[in-house]
C-alpha cells in the first residue's frame, strides 16, 4: 500500500548480544586490514563512525585500532630490504559493499 515510499535509507537487522544506539550522522562500516606484504587480507570488523568526522581523524582512529598489525621496523632482516626512514602506516581504500566478495585479487 505504501509502494514507492522511501526516505533513502537503508534498514539492517542484525542481534546484538548488547544494546547499541546509532545517530542519523552514525556510519557503521566493515573493515578489513590488508598485509599487502604478507598477501594476507584480515576478517572484516565492525566500525562505528561519524560521517562529519575529518579523515585525519578517522585515520588516527583505525592507526589505534590496528597498531597491533603494523611493523615497528625494529626486525633486522627487514631492515636490509627497505629505506632507512620508510615507516609502516594504514592506508584506506573505499570498496563497495555489492559486487563480488571482497578477496586479495580485488584488492589490487
């Protein structure tokens, strides 16, 4: 009866084990590191971000969050393969949700 009535959005469900409020500016995204080096593309973990938040801020939040998987440059043997300066850092790509599962081929 209310065919082509839409706001626009979109309506996920999903049980969550605990409660959990998200406001119109909220953005819930699926991330998934990628060890470009090892070939290796991590699980997807769920993300809770403001859409007014400032890249460099986003930034600083997945560096925090996944600190654990960048290089600190103290192991030796790597040491002889790159720059004395080069620094591990994260990079972000933006990959559509729709189309074929995220995997190391579409990555690159």
């Amino acid at each position: 009866a209310l065919m082509g009535f839409a706001d626009g959005r979109q309506v996920a469900v999903q049980l969550m084990e605990e409660e959990e409020e998200l406001g119109p500016d909220d953005l819930l995204l699926l991330v998934r590191p990628w060890r470009v080096v090892e070939a290796r593309l991590h699980a997807p973990t769920e993300m809770v971000v403001s859409k007014n938040q400032p890249l460099v801020e986003f930034q600083a939040k997945l560096t925090e969050r996944y600190k654990g998987l960048l290089q600190d440059g103290k192991d030796e043997a790597d040491k002889e393969n790159q720059p004395e300066n080069l620094e591990d850092k994260l990079e972000i790509c933006v990959a559509h949700a729709t189309g074929p599962p995220m995997t190391i081929k579409r990555c690159e």
